[in-house]
C-alpha cells in the first residue's frame, strides 16, 4: 500500500508564497519521478512542474522563474515552492509519482491540496 499525503495549501495573497509538500509512505523500492499537478475549476488537470530520480526538472511555461520543484529521497517528500503567486495560480494542486513499491511499476496520486490566490 502506498500513500502520498500532500500538505501546505491555503489562502495568500497575490505576490505572496507558499510551500507544498508531498509524503510517500509504504513498502517503496525506488520512486523514479515525482510530479506536481494542477487543476482549476472547470479546467483540465495539467502539469506543473516534473523531478526525475537524477534532478532533472521541467516546468509548466506559466509558473516558470516562479516555481521550484525539490526532492529529499531520504524522507520519500517531494517539495513546490511557489513564489510571486498569482491569483490564476489557484486551483487544486496534486502531488503525483513513478515509483516501484514491490511490484510493477506504478502511478499513485495524492489527494489533492488547495491553493487560493486572492486579496
């Protein structure tokens, strides 16, 4: 059984930042990517920025220079620090993972945090 358990959503005004976090727990071998997702009211989920096992990140073109994606593989946490947030920021943002956890390969989701940009 794997769980990823996301934290540090809320409410912030616009310029201001916050930090996400996300926590795999269970029998996890390897976790291979890890990923952040977002998904506004009435619009498609859609990804925000992507780690690999080595470091390697990319981003979404819209939270470029603003985001940062971190990993610490010692505690299975994956980090999105978000700076000079804009109120099209808020939506659901969920932490996503590649990993192997004693069987195939798989895909497992966290459930999801909000983040509200507003004055």
């Amino acid at each position: 059984q794997v769980q990823l358990v996301e934290s540090g959503g809320g409410l912030v005004q616009p310029g201001g930042s916050l930090r996400l976090s996300c926590a795999a727990s269970g029998s996890i071998f390897t976790i291979y990517a890890m990923n952040w997702y977002r998904q506004a009211p009435g619009k498609q989920r859609e990804l925000v920025a992507h780690i690999t096992s080595t470091g390697s990140t990319n981003y979404a073109d819209s939270v470029k220079g603003r985001f940062t994606i971190s990993r610490d593989d010692a505690k299975n946490t994956v980090y999105l620090q978000m700076n000079s947030l804009k109120p099209e920021d808020t939506a659901v943002y969920y932490c996503n993972a590649l990993l192997r956890a004693g069987g195939p390969d798989r895909e497992d989701w966290g459930q999801g945090t909000q983040v509200t940009v507003s004055s």
